[in-house]
C-alpha cells in the first residue's frame, strides 16, 4: 500500500509495543506510539498514566521489559541517555535537571563538554550557545547563575541544552506547569519554529487548551495504556478530557454565591524585604473572612511568592502584623500556624511540601506527626496510626499509588501534589492558603480539587488561592486581590472581573483612572 | 525504609524483599571482596601467600574462643563510633570529628575511673561511662552550634576541633594529670581503680553488648520517635523540615551533641574495657574508622555491627598474620583503605557487578553535605 508506505517514510520515532513495570504497577502496558517528522505530538493522560515513565524509557533512563523502538525508521537500543542524545533525541523533564550553582553555559555543557587539551573550552561554548539562542530566537546570557533565574529562563536553558546536543527528537514534559501565560506563548512560538526547522516534538501538558492551540496529533493515555488518538481539529476541550478520564468531567467550576463571615484572616502593614535587603512587599493591608475564597493575582514576582511565605510562617517580616482568628501569629512559626488552623498547600512540592524519600505515609504527617493519634505523650511514634490515615487518604483523594509503602518521590507529579493536599485538607482547619494547587493536574483531579476548595468555604474556611492560571483564579475566587511591584493594587469582586481587565491591572495599569 | 509498613494489601513477596536486601548489601560486599582481591594481588607481588596470610588473618580472628574475644574487644569501640557517624550522617551531618570526641571521652572516662573512689563496681563503671560520653557530648556541641548559628560547614569545624583534642588530651596527659607512680616519664595518666573497669563475661567483654544495646536504642530512636523523624526530615530535606514546624538549628545541635555522646562512649568503653587508661596513641583512627564502617554499614544502626565487627576482626588477626605468614601488619589498613574506597565509589563498584538501578533514578537520597 502506498499509504503505508509514505507513512513509515515520515517517522522520526516509533515506540513498539513497549512495556515497563514497577514494584506494584504497570507503569507502561504494551504501548505503541508514533511521532511523524517536524510535528508536535501531545501525550495526554491522567496522573500517572505512564506518560513521564514513557518518555524516561525512550530517553534510556529506564529500562523497558518489553518493546522496541525504531529511529528513522531503524530499530535502535537506547541503553541509556547518552544513546539517546548520539540518535537525537532531547529531554525536557518534568522537574528540571540543571545545577543551580553553575551557570547557563557550564549547564549546557554539562556531559558534553567542549575541551581544548585537558581543560574546558567555555569561550567556545559561549559562542555556539549564543548562535544557537539567536537562530532560535531563545534569549539567554550564557553567564548568569542558573539558580537565580526565573523558572521560564530556566526552562529555556533545558531547552537550548537539548538542541546544544543537536536534538531533532525533542520531548517536553509537562513545561508549561510553571510557566506564566506570556512564558507558555513565548514556548509555543519557539516550538512551532523548532518543527519549521525539522525538528519533531513531543509535547506532555494538562492544559487542553495549549493542546488544541499548538499540537498536530493527540495521543491518550490511561493507567499504562493509549486509549486512543485524535486531532485538534476533530475534538475540543470537553471531548479530550472525556477521551482521557473516561466520563464526563466538569471543565467549569460549579458553585454558589459566597456567604462570608467574620475575618478569620487579618494582614496590617505587612513589610517583607527579601534577601538581598530589597522591599519586596511595600505595605500591604487585607483580610479574609470565613466562607470566602480570595483569589491573588498577579505575574510572577511581584512579591506574592514572599507574601505567602510570611503569611505561612515560613519567613519574617521586617514590619505589621498578621491575625489570625483574632490573634497576632508570629513570624517564622510554621508549627504555630498550623496549630491554630493553618493549611498551607506549598508552591514547591519538591522543597517544602515533600520528603521525597519518605514513603507516602511519613509524608501525609509531615507537619502533625508529633500529634495524637500519631504519636504518644512520649514522642514515640505509633506507625499503625499514621499508616491507617494515609491508607484513608490515599482512597479518599484517588492517589493513584501502589501503597502507602512506596516513596513519594516515585509518584507522578500529579500524584505527589494529591498527598499533599490530602495532608492540608484533611484537618480541621479555620484559613487554608493554596498555592498553585493544580498545578501539574489532570482535569479530572483539578476538578476533584476545586470541588474541595468550595467545600472547604462553604464549611467556614477563609481561602487564599494564588495561581499562574488566571482562569482558575477567575473561576474559584469571590474575590480578587491583584499584585503589583510589592503592593496589592486593588481588591475586586470576581463577579465584576473579567480577563482583560485583570491583564491590564497586573502589568501595572492604575486602577483609579479606570 | 520502614520494614514493618506493609501490613496494606500490597505485601511484598519474599523474592521481592529477597531483592531488595541485595539492593543494599550488594555494594558493601563488593566493596569488601573487591578490596580482598586487591590486597591479595599486593600480597602475591610482594613474594607473600596470600591465601596463607588470609588464613593466618582469620584464625587470628575467629580462629578460636580467644580470638573471637579479641576480634569483639577491638569491635566495640568501632561500633561506637561508626553509631555516632552513622548518627549524624542521618541529619545530613558529616561528623569527622568523631575521633576527636572519642578523645575526650576516653579521657574523661579515665579520669572518673583513677579520681572517683568508693563506688561500688558497677556503679563506677556507669558513671565512669557516663563521664566520658558526656565528655564527647560537649565537645560536638561546639561544631553543632556553629554550623546552626553561623552555617559552618561541620566538615571543616571537626576537622579542625580534632586537633584542639589531640593537642589538649597530649598536654593534660603530659602535664596536669600525669601519671607518676614508680617514676613513670611516659605521657599517661594514672591506671584506672578496679572499680571502673568493664568486665568480660568469659571471653565476651561485657562492653560490646553495651555496643549491641547503643545499636538497639538509636534504632529505636531514629525509626520509632518524632525526634527520629525530626532528625531524618532534617537530613532529606531542610526546607520541608522548615516547613513542617521542625526547628532546625536545635535538631542539627542535638544531632551533634547525640552523635558525640556515641563517640565518647565510644573511646570509653575503650579506655575502661581495654586500655585501663589514657594513654595518647591508643585510640588513634578509631574515630575515622568509624567514618569506613558507617559507610560500609550504609549508615543503618544494624549494618554498623557486622562492618565493625569485620574492621575488629582485621585488626585482631593482624598480629597473627604477621607472626604466621611473615606478612607485614599494614596490610590491613590498606585492605581497609579499599574498603573505604570502594564503598564511597560506589559507582565503580556498581559498574563492576553490573546492578544495572532498574528502577532508574526516581527517588534520589541527599548526599554528604548537601545543603
Ligand atoms: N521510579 C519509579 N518507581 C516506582 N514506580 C514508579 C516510578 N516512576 C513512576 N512510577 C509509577 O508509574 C506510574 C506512572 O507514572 P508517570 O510518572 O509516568 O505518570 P505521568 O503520566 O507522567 O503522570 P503526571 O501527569 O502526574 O506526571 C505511577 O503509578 C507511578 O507511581
Ligand atoms: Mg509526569
């Protein structure tokens, strides 16, 4: 058949039939999967469908236990990530893999190093890093310090590190996750460049709409298997999470009007500086009261990220004063916080929200372990209580694990994020402060989180939910508070609000003249 | 990492568990075996028998009731101090400065063993013990409160504060409490009262099963209490220890403080069991073996005794090596070299036997000194 024949002439990768286990799970069931030369093709999937464990096999971190893979129509054996890099293949991971302490050029060259004798040609790196950037239109200086840019920056680097190595096979697991709205644009316009170039992309994200916006062909994962295919132009956003959940979900939050309370949630003259000594947060006065949701907006970095900090105990303040139901909290208390009521669903699950280490049990007591039932008196610990409660847990919030028992750190991503919010929702609480709850979620479990975000203020909860997604800012809170060089510049009700106006007012348009 | 969590549907079968167990044994073996091999080869070059010096090496070691003896006497003091590096290696701490903490310990040990009269034996001997560990014990206090109040790196800090201990345990035991009976001009303090002396229980000296039961408790202390969790949050994760309400500075200083307790302990049991004194250049290395057998333990309470007791049995049946096959006593220390080297390159090792990590590199544990 033609047809056939004309197909296999386009393929940059085919996965045949390849299958990976786990202790307890198959991660990969007998998946088959073809990427076509200079397309970008999405992997869609619930958390922990198997999309990152497929990506990792094709890139050789993992070993298959079954299956094959044909490169330019070949069979190839990739035993390990440099194999994949000599085929072309480049990888963007989930959770980046760069040093912070090195910089842009001392990244990229990190397992490729350009030597002249024995020691590191990094004036010639630099240069090669720049003519790559500028052909790409991917801006970077070469010499900055990885660990002080900006996550879209960084995401930049990983890219650039992928093409530095000549990649024509690129994957991008989940990139957009932490990317603001403008960064993920400024994503796709490279992406769509890369394929004019040739270069074939793999695209893993969450975000329908970034699907239907950027991707040529969709492949859909559940539990380990494809479930099917489609394209952008045969489906829209209600068909793709029907096709990967397996039944209706809601896309839009459903709920009723707000019937606030007494301040549970007081800030007064709030003054945070950061630590190069610079106000970062210039007087800022708020409240929230019970059976509310207060939604922050604004662009990354605009002094949010502290804000929360102090607002969560996990940094001091130079000056105000923060109540909570009434009392003054100090600073840098966390333990104090969340004994008087204080859920804190962190922005950094890998920093503060999990021991990656630890099983999923030790994680969902991180910050009550020393509690009864979890502990005696004695401050011995009674491990069939907490194993119990995260057996509880684990069912009631769907995280998809082969136990309790396994580390967190071999969860997906998605499911990492669902222990923690099992872990912060699950006690009594008077003010919850969710950061980014979300992110990294399939539609299915985001719609699940919502549900509980509004059960929460309908029980009496004062909520703070920051979020990159303005969309889910406009949807979950009652009302918005939006951000700007350190000050909130004004709070809205989220009935009036629209998008547009909201855009206007975080890039720095004053309120008062509209 | 907990063994008795899996009472959850999903119980692991035995091979499983079988495998696991591999997963951690596998590198300390290879590591041992690797460095046996190697000791041999320089054996063999420098004209010796090598399966003779081995032979020699293990029946000098385990050869009989005696030599088990001695292989546990010279193990007891190593488990101690591969307990206090193992210890604070679980807060993410590098203590080097063991040696030094032991130090003080069998000094202290010894002055509560010669000064304190009129105890009765087993009370003498406790708090004689006690002395020393707390001795221990204050001395790391110094390098926990600078690394939580300043961030000093507790590498460099012990390092240095070992050589304050060489120096200052010298000058007391050459000046102050120097031992003058009978005209003695060596540097040593007097011999300890009977009364403090760790006895033996036929050829078993009572000070290792003291070692098994600070094995047992700090066990229990680190997997069992919320001050464990606190101290394995600390050492996983300090931003999620910050976050869950754990102090962090006070958990590094007791982490230390804890840690040299064990040391100290650990250079008592040697000066009440063994040496029956402070003498300088007795306990010299044992602290920095107890940084190759908290390695080659996997920092793990339990794996500390059977990597003590195999660096006690290289040194009980030195001796007899020597004696026997004619082969110079050093070999050892480099057969432990190897070891050590071996078990910190533990990826040439994996490389070697080919445990090819099937389950690729999901969770990744902090390594020494991670910030
Ligand atoms: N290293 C590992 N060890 C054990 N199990 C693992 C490991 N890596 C992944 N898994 C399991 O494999 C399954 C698939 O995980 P994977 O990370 O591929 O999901 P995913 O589709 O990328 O999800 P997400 O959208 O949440 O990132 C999960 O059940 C996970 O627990
Ligand atoms: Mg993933």
């Amino acid at each position: 058949m033609t047809e056939k024949i004309q197909k296999e002439e386009n393929l940059a990768l085919e996965v045949r039939h390849v299958t990976k286990r786990f202790p307890g799970v198959i991660a990969n069931d007998d998946v088959s999967f073809s990427l076509k030369k200079g397309e970008i093709h999405a992997l869609l999937g619930e958390n922990g469908a198997g999309k990152s464990t497929l990506m990792n096999v094709v890139y050789g971190l993992y070993a298959q236990d079954e299956g094959e893979f044909l490169i330019d129509n070949k069979v190839v054996e990739i035993n390990g990530p440099s194999d994949a890099i000599n085929y072309g293949i480049g990888m963007v991971h989930q959770h980046f893999m760069l040093v912070p302490v090195f910089t842009v050029a001392e990244n990229m060259i990190l397992g490729s190093e350009v030597t002249k004798g024995t020691s590191l040609d990094l004036r010639r790196a630099k240069k090669e890093i720049l003519e790559i950037s500028e052909a790409y239109g991917l801006k970077v200086d070469p010499d900055a310090l990885v660990e002080n840019l900006p996550v879209g920056v960084q995401q930049r680097v990983e890219i650039l590190k992928a093409l530095y190595r000549n990649a024509n096979i690129l994957v991008l697991d989940e990139p957009t996750a932490v990317l603001t709205p403008q960064e993920a644009e400024d994503l796709f316009d490279v992406m769509r460049e890369l394929t004019q170039k040739g270069v074939s992309i793999i695209f893993i994200t969450h975000k329908l709409k970034e699907i239907l916006n950027v991707a040529d062909r969709v492949t859909v994962m559940r539990r380990g298997k494809v479930v099917g295919h489609t394209k952008p132009s045969e489906t829209d956003a209600q068909g793709l999470a029907t096709m990967m959940v397996g039944r209706d979900v809601l896309l839009q939050v459903e709920k009723t009007p707000a019937k606030p309370k007494e301040v549970v949630l007081e800030v007064n003259h709030l003054k945070i500086n950061d630590e190069r000594d610079i106000e970062v947060v210039k007087n800022v006065s708020f409240n929230v009261r019970a059976g509310e949701i207060l939604g922050i907006a604004g662009i990354q970095g605009n002094g949010q990220t502290e804000l929360i900090e102090a607002l969560t105990g996990l940094r001091d303040a130079k000056s105000g004063e923060i109540h909570l139901s009434g009392e003054i909290i100090p600073f840098e208390k966390p333990r104090y916080l969340v004994e008087h009521g204080m859920g804190h669903v962190p922005e950094d699950r890998h920093k503060h929200g999990l021991v990656l280490a630890y099983n999923l049990a030790d994680n969902t007591v991180l910050n009550t372990y020393y509690q009864k039932p979890f502990a005696s008196k004695m401050m011995v610990r009674n491990d069939q209580a907490v194993l119990s409660n995260a057996i509880e847990l684990i069912k009631r919030f769907d995280v998809r694990s082969p136990g309790a028992h396994v580390a967190a750190g071999t969860l997906s991503g998605g499911n990492q994020q669902k222990v923690i919010v099992a872990r912060e929702f699950s006690r009594p609480l008077k003010v919850l402060i969710a950061n980014q709850p979300t992110r990294g979620l399939d539609v299915g479990s985001i719609e699940y989180i919502h549900k509980e975000i509004i059960k929460m203020r309908d029980d009496g909860v004062g909520v703070i939910v920051i979020s990159a997604e303005l969309d889910e800012i406009l949807s979950l809170s009652d009302r918005i508070a939006i951000m700007f060089r350190g000050e909130i510049v004004t709070i809205i009700d989220a009935e009036s609000a629209t998008r547009e106006q909201l855009g206007l007012w975080m890039a720095g348009a004053n309120p008062e003249m509209a | 990492m907990d063994d008795q969590q899996n009472s959850d549907k999903n119980n692991t079968s035995a091979k499983d568990r079988l495998s696991a167990l591999w997963q951690v044994v596998s590198v300390p073996v290879a590591a041992v075996l690797l460095a046996l091999l190697i000791g041999a080869v320089i054996l063999a070059v420098s004209g010796a028998n090598p399966i003779e010096a081995y032979a020699a090496l293990l029946e000098g070691s385990f050869g009989s009731m005696a030599a088990f003896g001695r292989t546990l006497s010279k193990a007891t003091p190593l488990i101690f101090s591969g307990l206090a590096v193992a210890f604070a290696f679980k807060a993410g701490l590098f203590n080097i400065g063991a040696q030094g903490q032991l130090l003080f310990g069998a000094l202290a040990s010894a002055v509560a063993g010669f000064a304190i009269t009129g105890l009765p034996p087993f009370l003498h001997t406790t708090l004689s013990l006690l002395i020393g560990a707390t001795a221990g014990a204050l001395f790391a206090y110094i390098p926990g409160a600078l690394k939580a109040y300043t961030g000093a790196h507790e590498v460099i800090t012990t390092i240095m504060l070992n050589y304050v201990a060489i120096n200052i345990t010298d000058y007391i035991t050459d000046g102050p409490l120097k031992d003058t009976a009978n005209g003695n001009i060596v540097a040593r303090t007097p011999e300890i009262l009977d009364s403090a002396k760790i006895p033996y229980l036929g050829e078993i000296p009572a000070g290792f099963l003291l070692a098994i039961l600070a094995v047992v408790v700090v066990w229990w202390i680190l997997q069992r209490t919320t001050l464990g969790y606190e101290i394995r949050t600390v050492g996983l994760s300090p931003h999620a220890a910050k976050y869950a309400g754990m102090r962090v500075p006070f958990t590094i200083i007791l982490t230390m403080v804890i840690s040299g307790f064990l040391a100290g302990m650990g250079g008592a049991v040697e000066t009440l069991g063994i040496v029956g004194r402070y003498q300088p250049g007795f306990n010299v290395g044992l602290g920095f073996d107890g940084i190759t057998i908290a390695l080659l333990g996997k920092t793990s309470p339990f794996g500390i005794i059977p990597a003590a007791i195999l660096i006690g049995a290289m040194k009980a049946g030195a001796s007899t090596m020597q004696f026997e096959a004619g082969v110079a006593k050093e070999i050892t220390d480099v057969i432990q070299a190897l070891i050590l080297f071996f078990v910190t390159a533990d990826m040439i090792v994996r490389k070697l036997i080919r445990s090819k990590t099937e389950n690729g590199t999901g969770v990744t544990l902090s390594g020494w000194g991670q910030e």
